[in-house]
C-alpha cells in the first residue's frame, strides 16, 4: 500500500446529497421522479443518488437551452470569453475535488485523475475560453465587379453533448468549450456510470456567472435521456463519444431533423515496431498504450505488432511489465491501474479473454479477475495474448479493457497491409529510426492520428478523431470551431 489521500470534505458532502439536474439555472429532480445509483467500481458499492432524466427532461431543458440562446449568442466575444476564462479559474480552484469525484466515481488512479484527467479538461477550457474573439469570417474575389460578398460565422443554436465513462470531464471539456465558445447553448447527457463530475462542473458553470439555460445537464441513462436528446428537433447538434454501435443509432436519430453529428467511436489501434527502433523506449510505451486507463481507452494501442527479429525480446520485457504492474484503489498513491468501470464491463472483457483461450491464441500475462481484498470491486489483470490469429475476435474487435493483442510481422508492406485491415481508423504508433520509413507509415496507416516514436499525446490545439467506423468530424484544434457554428454567405449590391 502506498499513501491514502483522505477524501476531501466537499466531496463527501456533495456525496451526501441527492443530485439533481440542472436546467435553465434550476437544479430541478426528474419529472418522473426517477433515480439512479452511482457506483464506486473499485468497491462495487453506491457513492449517491442521481436524477434519472428522460425525454420530457430533456425536452424541458432543450426549451431552456432555445430560450437563453438569443441572449448568449449577441453577447460580445470578450464578455462570453470572460465567462468561460472564470469557468475555467473555478475547475481549476476545485481541481482536487474533481479529481476525487472521478477516481471515486470511475475508479481511475490519482495521478490520471488529477495530472491527467481534470488538468487536461481545464487546459481546454482555457484554449476554448479564447475563442470567441477570434472567429472570422472571408471576403470572396467573385468575377463580377457589382458585389461585396463575405461570410459570417454563426452558432448552430442548442447543441448536445453524449458523453462515456473511461474520460468524463476530458470528453465534456472538449465540447463545452467550443459549443459555448462559438455562441451556442448546450445540453450535456453524461454516461450514467460518471454522472458526478458533470454536475459538479454546472455548479461551477452556475458559480462562474454563465447565464442559466447557457449550459445544462440531463443526467439519465442512453436508452432513455439520451436517445431523447438526438431525436428532439429544437436540437441542432449532437456531439457524440461513445461506442460505434451507439454512434450508428444516433446517425439514424439525427435525420429527423437533420441535425449535425460529430462521432467520436471505437477502435482497435495497432502499434507497430520495427527492430531498428529503442527497444526499451518501445516497449515501455506499448505498455502504456493499452494499460493506460486499465484499456478504457478509445486510442488503446490494442494490436501491438512487433518485427520478428525482436519479437520474443520485447514479448518477455512485456509479460515481466504487465505482470508488475499495481491495481488497486484509485487513491492509493502507488495504484496504477484502477478497475474496470462496471460489473457489465468486467463480464465483456472476460468473454473476450475465452473466446482468446478458445480460437487458440497464447495467453502469456494476465487473464483473470482479481480477488482478495479487491474482490468487491471490478479489478483484472493486465493480460496479454499471442499468436492469436489476424481475424480472430480479440484480435478484430475493440475489448475496451486491459487486454493486449501482440503479432510478429516480417516486413513493412506486410504489417502495413495487416495494421489497416481493420474496420476502425482512429489512432496508430510507429517506433522506428528510420526517418523515411516513419513519414511513410504517417501517410499509409488508416487513422485520424499516427504516433511516431511515441503514443497517446494529445493538446488542445490539434485535431482529434477517426476514420471508418471510428467516427467523423474532429474535435480539439481551431478546426472544431467549424462544426459549432454555420458559414453563411452575404451579398451586397454595390
Ligand atoms: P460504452 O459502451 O463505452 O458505455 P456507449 O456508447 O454505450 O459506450 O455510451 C456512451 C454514451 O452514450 C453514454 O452517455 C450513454 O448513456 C449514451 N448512450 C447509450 N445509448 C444511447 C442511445 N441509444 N442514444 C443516445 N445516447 C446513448
Ligand atoms: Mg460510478
């Protein structure tokens, strides 16, 4: 055992009440009176009692969304950019208690949750919170001298955010923060395994000045408050990370009004290393890349490919390293690895790691749930398979959890043609010093990012999101800017 941070005092008051949902600056319970318990997964018992919002809450909050939107859309840049700067000073005020409310809501260690998660989440608050005074629109050379033609950029109106569980407060950062930016109100759904963080975060929204109705949120499960939310018509858009299969249901949502959708899906993310590469650097970071959020993780370098000559090297430096690693208790300081979010979750990975026992692949770390003083909760063990076959399941489907799949390739052309024979295209690595061969591989692999030399690295300024059944649109990066508002085209007679 390492140091236990003691829970903070706000936090367990805030634990101590029912949550509720905040719509159009009311904190207001479910219209049907539903609840929900939240669940702290490294114990598997309840932390609070959370609002079940459904459609006639999200139809409510849609309402107060439209009505503060005229307001919030003629704000001047500068005032919206103030607001969303004070927003931000208050995440990061209360930045331990963000923290503690996802490690205990999510099980995640501290360190992820505090240098990571909420840091992150404030740093895009910040980049977005700038926004507004920079949004521009052109100035067209038509071929006919009788015209002034330029464009304005304008807000979309109220927009939806669907947020998972493995990076709550990342995932909602990274769409308040242009949704707002841009002049938009906004409804947030959060996963109903994570509620706590979002409300919190609209406590804070509320605390910061941002006007009510500006930003709500509707606690609730998919099937119910979310599916509510793609389907309601005074909605204008939907940004969406989640599953791939959840993703095809709210395109097929969208088209009752046409809204716009930004999809942020699945993968199943090949590393690749060649033998000309730091084999140390290497492996260390294909252990990071699956085993970060105990592989909750949508860029979660699943499919790690390794050059033959080095193969059985980097296949044991892996297996001693998996093996080595600490789960336990997110606010155990020496905790690596949390638990899985759910009993559900628990269940799917363990399938997966049958089906691996069964089609034959060669289980070399890992492979079971963890018991003893961690049976209460979803624990498992960093596991890793072989010599599975390219279309086996877990060698082609997205596990979601701390379970790497590892192949030996021969040359380029052939581990090029085997990492894109995937239905995703979401992120990719390349460990290699050959200099052409890495630009190369940057510009052949199917993904909407490509890591050389390194893996999983993200900032605020540049562009993230997927090819295939991945998703389409980005987030992060001036870009997004562009899927929250609309161009419009003006011209004048001269
Ligand atoms: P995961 O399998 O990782 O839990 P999901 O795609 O099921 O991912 O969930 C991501 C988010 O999508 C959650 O907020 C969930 O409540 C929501 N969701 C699930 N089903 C639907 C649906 N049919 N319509 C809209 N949102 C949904
Ligand atoms: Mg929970």
């Amino acid at each position: 055992m390492g140091e236990l941070i003691p829970i903070h005092p706000d936090v367990e008051a805030f634990l101590k009440r029912e949550q509720k949902l905040l719509i159009g600056g009311q904190w207001a319970a479910a219209a049907s009176g539903a609840t929900f318990e939240t669940l702290n997964p490294a114990t598997g018992q309840p932390l609070t009692v959370c609002a079940a919002g459904d459609a006639e809450d999200i139809d409510r909050a849609v309402q107060a969304a439209q009505r503060a939107f005229p307001a919030w859309a003629a704000l001047m840049p500068n005032q919206r950019e103030r607001l969303l700067h004070r927003f931000a000073d208050l995440m990061e005020a209360h930045k331990t208690e963000l923290a503690q409310l996802e490690v205990l809501d999510n099980g995640k260690p501290w360190n992820a949750a505090y240098n990571v998660e909420v840091h992150v989440a404030i740093n895009q608050m910040r980049y977005y919170a700038g926004f507004p005074t920079k949004l521009t629109g052109e100035t067209y050379a038509i071929s006919s001298p009788d015209f002034h033609v330029y464009s304005v950029r304008q807000p979309l109106g109220v927009c939806g955010a669907i947020t998972p569980w493995n990076y709550s407060l990342v995932m909602a950062a990274q769409k308040i923060g242009p949704a707002l930016a841009a002049g938009n109100t906004l409804i947030l759904k959060p996963a109903e395994q994570t509620p706590l963080t979002a409300i919190r975060l609209a406590e804070l929204a509320l605390e910061a000045g941002i006007p009510e109705g500006v930003f709500n949120v509707v606690t609730g499960f998919g099937e119910t408050a979310g599916a509510a939310l793609t389907q309601h018509h005074g909605v204008a858009k939907i940004a969406f990370t989640g599953s791939t299969e959840v993703g095809k249901r709210i395109v097929g949502a969208s088209a009752g009004n046409l809204k716009h959708v930004s999809l942020e899906l699945g993968g199943k993310s090949p590393l690749i290393i060649f033998d000309d590469a730091d084999i140390h650097a290497a492996s260390q970071a294909a252990l990071w890349a699956i085993f970060a959020n105990s592989g909750q993780n949508c860029v979660a370098g699943s499919r790690l490919y390794v050059q033959r000559s080095i193969y059985d090297t980097v296949q044991s430096a892996l297996a001693a390293a998996a093996c080595a690693l600490k789960v336990g208790y997110g606010l155990d300081t020496s905790t690596q690895l949390g638990p899985l979010i759910s009993q559900t979750q628990l269940d799917r990975v363990l399938g997966y790691i049958e089906a691996g026992k069964r089609d034959g692949a060669a289980l070399i770390a890992g492979g079971s749930r963890i018991g003893g003083d961690l049976a209460g909760g979803y624990f498992m063990q960093p596991t890793i398979f072989a010599d599975a076959a390219d279309d086996s399941l877990i060698a082609a489907e997205e596990i979601f959890g701390p379970v790497l799949t590892m192949f030996a390739f021969d040359n380029e052309e052939e581990v090029v043609q085997r990492a894109n024979a995937s239905r995703f295209g979401l992120a990719a690595g390349v460990y290699t010093n050959n200099l052409s061969r890495a630009h190369r591989l940057a510009r052949t692999l199917n993904a909407g990012v490509v890591w050389i030399n390194t893996y999983d690295w993200f900032d605020p300024a540049v562009p993230f999101g997927g090819m295939g059944e991945s998703g389409y649109g980005r987030e992060l990066g001036r870009q997004v800017m562009e899927m929250y508002t609309e161009l419009k085209s003006v011209w004048v007679k001269l």
